[in-house]
C-alpha cells in the first residue's frame, strides 16, 4: 500500500509505526471473509481492509480537514479487536497495532460527545479495580429484582464459591498469577480452580496482591497513557517474585494473557521499564501453557462430561494458541463436541458488549447456536469476558475450562 505522509509526519513515532504497517497490506481482502463484523454489515467500511484505508486517509490528512468525522469512528468503534484477520492475512499485517493509533488519533481530532465520554470513563472506573467491582456487583446482585429488565438480564448470578487453595510455599517449583480484575468478582473459583490443578503436579501459585489490572480495559478504552501506568506497576509488583525464579506468570483470563505479553512491545521505548517488560512478556503463560506440558493423562477423572469448547479471540489469534485447551480436555478423557465457525469472536470483546450491545447481542447467539448444535452438557471457555457474555443469554451452562477439570477430578 502507498503512503503519502510529509517528511514532518514521518518524525513522528506513531506516524513511523502506522506506515510501516500500512506498507505491508496488498489489499487482497481475504481478512473480510473472516471478519465477523463485516460477515453481519457487508459493509467494507466495517470491515479489515476498509478500516486500514479509513486510518490511512486520517492518519495523512491534516488537523482541520473536514473529511475526518464521527463516521470514520463509527466504523473503528465498530471493529471487535479480534484479529481474526491477522490470522487469515496473507502479508502479516498487524491489525490490532494500526487499530490502537488510528482510534487515538480519531479520538484526538474529533472529541466523543459527553454521554458517550461519561461512559467510557465509568467503564474504566468500575472495571479496573477488583474490590471496587466486587461491591457494585455484589450491590447490583442483592438488588437485582429492582433493576430494570434490560439491565437485570445482563446481571450475572452469584459466583461458584471459591474452596480452597493450596499453600503457596509447599513445591519448590512456583509460578505467579494475575488474579485479574472483574474475575474475582464474577468468577473468584477460576484462580482458586488453578491453584488445585497446579498443586497435584507439583506446582506452587503464588497470587500477588500488588498486581491489578492487566491494563488492558484502559489502554483500549484510548486512555493509553493510563494503560502503561498499570503495566509498570504490575511489573513493580512481580519483579521481587521473578528474582527469586519464578518460572512463569500465569493467566487464566486470554484477554489478560494476550495483553500482558505485549507489555515488551508496548514499553520497549522506556529505558527504565523496557527490558524488564520484556522479560515479563516472556514468563507470560496462559494456563494451557502450563498444562499441555505436565502429565495431566495421570490425572483421573470421576466424570467424563461432554463438552463444546469456545475458544477466545485473544487465545487462538492474539496468542495462537488454537487447539491447544482442545488437546489438554482431549488427554484428560473430556468428549468435545464439533463447533462450527470457531475462528468467530463471541461479541465480548472486552468492553464492547457495552458499548455495541446489539452487534453484540447478535455473535453472542449465533456463536451460542453453534455451540450447542451437537448438545454438549456445558460450554467451556478460556477468557472471563467470553464466559460472562455468553452465560448472560441464560441457555446452556457457562465455565472456565478449568474449573470444570479440578471440579471432575478424583
């Protein structure tokens, strides 16, 4: 692809970023045949390949050109973040790279009215702290039948308790983990699930406190500067633990999982955070990294379920790691129904079941009707946002994949 940026243009880092990623796409469009967006709109616009030349139109045109509106945003504010296209893209184009500076960029030339502002703040606000989420949510749930009915179905019911967890300290072998910050409301049993699982082969979960927010809600939420504060600090916070050999900081949550090993591209130009940022990125673990190389065959179950397993966005594109849980349910005796178009993205994604609720609404249900196609007796996921979000249609039973293994073993 052509680029027409000033000399002026090209001293700027992200104007640098964005063309050598423009310079890459062929316009060949095979990322709209996997584009869910563009599968339900038919409109380029809403999809890869439109949205690259929409950012490149704004990225070269100047400050007051009137050609830049609430449209161009529209159709950014529409994409899913899913980087089902960079799966299918022939020529390597990173997507989601573009995606964060074209959204910044549009943000700054055409500021969002106040209602949709107010929104994106509360969201921040709400979501990043743990104990901050864990009492509204518990504040909504003891009020639930006050709420009004659109709201009152998006409420989640209460959580599965949590158990037990192991000592921290009893396994020479130790990882870390993110605890997250909407899990331990929504699914406090995932991270304690983990903890079990990982004893009985002789690995010790260490939970650091300090750690919040992978950072993640901010930085896609265009308060990007907000988002690298939260790396650095969870970086802060580990790095006493990675010192004293920690082999690996585990994620239960893809979402979290795909961002944090990003933190070393996304802080390679800080001296003072760069290289620790990549060691981090380099001990970032999904926890199917974790598994697919114990012997979890020599595990026994008490109950052999059948279930269909949805695979995250951020697991099999982000982190591409498609197939990888399928393998480990598949070694632990689960039967696993077929799903039909598993490359697609739920609607989660992130916050944008709130910020696009009918789009959303509309992958929720055709991924749930593929799902339960060959009537599994629960679906399984990897990502809490993908977990909440389809359990909120109210149909078949939603969990973590690992709460179910600890929950059927011996």
């Amino acid at each position: 692809m052509q680029t027409h940026f000033t000399d002026a243009d090209r001293q700027k880092p992200h104007i640098q970023e964005a063309e050598r990623i423009l310079r890459t796409c062929v316009h060949c469009g095979f990322c709209n045949a996997t584009c869910p967006t563009y599968q339900l709109l038919g409109d380029e616009r809403d999809g890869p390949r439109g949205r690259i030349y929409l950012m490149k139109e704004l990225l070269e045109s100047r400050d007051d050109d009137d050609q830049v509106t609430e449209e161009t945003r529209l159709h950014l504010d529409r994409c899913l973040s899913c980087r089902n296209c960079e799966t299918t893209c022939p020529s390597g184009v990173e997507y989601h790279k573009l995606l964060d500076i074209g959204r910044a960029e549009i943000d700054r030339r055409v500021p969002r009215p106040m209602a949709e502002r107010a929104q994106r703040y509360a969201l921040r606000k709400m979501l990043v702290d743990p104990k901050r989420f864990k009492a509204l949510l518990t504040l909504g749930q003891t009020f639930k039948p006050l709420v009004p009915g659109k709201l009152r179905s998006k409420m989640p019911p209460a959580p599965v308790d949590a158990g037990q967890r192991p000592d921290s300290q009893r396994h020479p072998r130790k990882v870390l983990i993110l605890e997250g910050c909407v899990q331990p409301g929504l699914s406090p049993n995932t991270n304690a699930a983990t903890a079990r699982l990982l004893d009985r082969l002789g690995i010790s979960v260490t939970p650091i406190s300090e750690a919040g927010c992978c950072g993640a809600i901010d930085f896609h939420l265009n308060a990007q500067d907000d988002g690298r504060a939260r790396m650095r600090a969870n970086i802060d916070a580990w790095w006493p633990q990675i010192e004293q050999g920690a082999e690996a900081i585990v994620q239960t949550a893809s979402g979290c999982g795909a961002f944090v090993k990003e933190y070393g591209d996304m802080l390679k130009d800080d001296p003072a955070y760069a290289e620790k940022a990549q060691k981090v990125s380099a001990l970032a673990k999904d926890i199917v990294e974790i598994l697919r190389d114990e012997p979890v065959e020599e595990l026994q179950l008490k109950e052999h379920q059948r279930l269909a397993f949805h695979c995250p966005c951020t697991l099999q594109h982000a982190q591409k790691l498609n197939g990888a849980v399928e393998g480990v349910l598949s070694k632990l005796g689960f039967s696993l129904t077929p799903v039909k178009d598993a490359h697609l993205c739920c609607g989660s994604a992130g916050t944008y079941s709130v910020t696009q609720p009918e789009l959303a609404t509309q992958l929720r249900n055709n991924k749930l009707d593929a799902l339960e196609a060959s009537n599994p007796e629960v679906i399984v996921t990897a990502n809490i946002g993908c977990q909440a979000h389809l359990a909120s249609a109210n149909r078949t039973p939603v969990r973590h994949w690992v709460e179910v293994v600890d929950a059927a073993l011996v």
